[in-house]
C-alpha cells in the first residue's frame, strides 16, 4: 500500500509539498491516504493514557445514550473538544488538513470528532461505506469526494489489535456484493500515524484479538453542505462538544473547520449539531 511518510516535513507551505500531493493523489486514485509521523509517538501514548482516565465508562461493552453501537463489541462514541485530545494537533492537524482541503475543498469543515472503541474480542464488521451515495445515480462514484473519514490510533493497528481493512478503489465502484469481494488490504498503522479514507469507500473494522481495547480517534471532514445522514441516528448524540470559550482558543487559520457551526450558546453548555 502507499504511504506518505511526513517525518520532518515543515508545516509552512503543505499545500505544494511533494508528500501533500503524493497523499492527495493516493486517496483520489485509491480512496485512502496513510500518513506517517503526522504526531509524536510519545504525545499518542499521552493521549492514550488521557482517554483512559476520562473515558473509563465508555470502555465498556453497553451503549450509552450519547453513543452508537456501530459492531459487535464496538462503539462510536462523542469526544470532547478539550485537553490533549482536543488539541488542533488532533482536530486540525496540519498535515491531514492539507490534505483534506486538497481532496475537499479549502472551506471543507470538521463535520464530526469522537472515538471508535473496539473492545478486546470485539468481531469483523460487515463492508460497508461511512455513508450512501449522494444520489441515486450512476454519477455518484464519479463526483470528487463530498465527506472523508481521519482515524488516529491510540494503539498500533495491527493483525492482532486489529485495524480497518480497505478495498482501494471501491469509492468508484456503483455497487458491491459481500460474499464476491477481493482480499482486502489490511494496513499496520502505528502509533503516531493516521489513516484517511473516502465516506464512499468499503472497509470493515477487523476483529481485535488482543486483551485490551483499541481506541481510535475519528473525525469527519466535509463540504460545508454535507452532513452525515447515517451515524447520528439517536437524539442524544452530539457532532461536536465544546464549551462556548472553545471558540476563542481556535488558531485563526482554523476557524473556517468551524464555519458551519451557528446559534448561540448558554455559557457552560455544550453544542449540539
């Protein structure tokens, strides 16, 4: 599989850096990028240990009303934009947004920000794209991309933690039969690297063999017109959680992520899209 290796790559002027075309190039032929060195190992691990201890009643194979079941033993639940793991780093990391808006657009918005949770034991998910096609037509796997997926690991995405099989180019494909796909690929992603992929792309999280849980942090990144019709299916269920303050400490050069976000909001609540 490609991948684009960001070690020691300066953050001023990405959008005409080798690796940014290289990335951008990969998930419009392919469907997915993976990106290396995009964060510290050591911060990774810090932030692994930072949602054990504000996330320990999550890690738990129920779902709670703020949460989606989305797999045996696998759960999407919300995180808060705050600490290290609502850092910009994370939420706006500046290689993965010079890529997101190669692949999207430059107002593209950060749509969604959680955790996918795979608890030891947890089974092979079924195939299946983050979302249905924008219309009903043979167009859809045509059209660029509309909405992609960010997974950080907090754990190394392996043959035994487990990590999320791909089927490059399926973001093209009009339709697919389960039982008549290809071997997938199935990518070692360590810690400090990332993983993107197309809302329309397949790809199944596989089954995590190991005897602890496999965080991962997700966003979603989309045209500002976009808004995922399929993982916010229950009322309790928040896009995004941050106290009004949250606003003030956004670098500017990242404010256009929130640019979707309206209302007001009573001090001390969080927002709910």
């Amino acid at each position: 599989m490609t991948r684009i290796d960001f070690e020691g790559v300066p953050t001023d002027a990405l959008a005409d850096s080798e690796q940014v075309r290289a990335a951008s190039n990969c998930f419009v032929q392919h469907g997915y990028a993976i990106l290396d060195h995009v964060l510290p190992e050591g911060t990774v691990r810090g932030l692994h240990d930072e949602f054990n201890d504000r996330y320990r009643d999550y890690i738990a194979d129920r779902e709670p009303e703020d949460s989606l079941q989305v797999g045996n033993k696998r759960y999407m639940i919300p995180l808060h934009l705050s600490g290290g793991l609502g850092a910009p780093s994370v939420y706006a990391n500046p290689y993965v947004i010079a890529v997101v808006r190669q692949v999207l657009d430059a107002k593209a918005v950060l749509e969604a920000f959680g955790a996918i949770v795979s608890l030891s034991g947890s089974e092979a998910q079924h195939p299946h794209p983050d979302g249905p096609p924008l219309f009903a037509a043979g167009i859809s796997p045509l059209l660029p991309s509309h909405a992609l997926t960010f997974a950080l690991p907090l754990v190394e995405m392996n043959d035994v933690s487990g990590t999320t099989a791909l089927w490059p180019g399926s973001h093209r494909w009009q339709d697919f039969k389960e039982d008549e796909l290809p071997a997938p690929e199935r990518p070692v992603i360590p810690v400090g690297s990332c993983l993107l992929w197309d809302f329309r792309l397949i790809h199944s999280g596989a089954p995590n063999r190991s005897d602890r849980p496999r965080p991962m942090v997700y966003a979603t990144y989309a045209r500002r017109w976009y808004q995922d019709p399929a993982n916010f299916i229950k009322a309790a269920q928040q896009r995004l959680v941050f106290e009004p303050a949250f606003v003030d400490s956004v670098p500017a050069e990242m404010r256009p992520l929130f640019a979707h976000v309206g209302g007001a909001f009573l001090p001390g609540e969080p927002l709910r899209r």
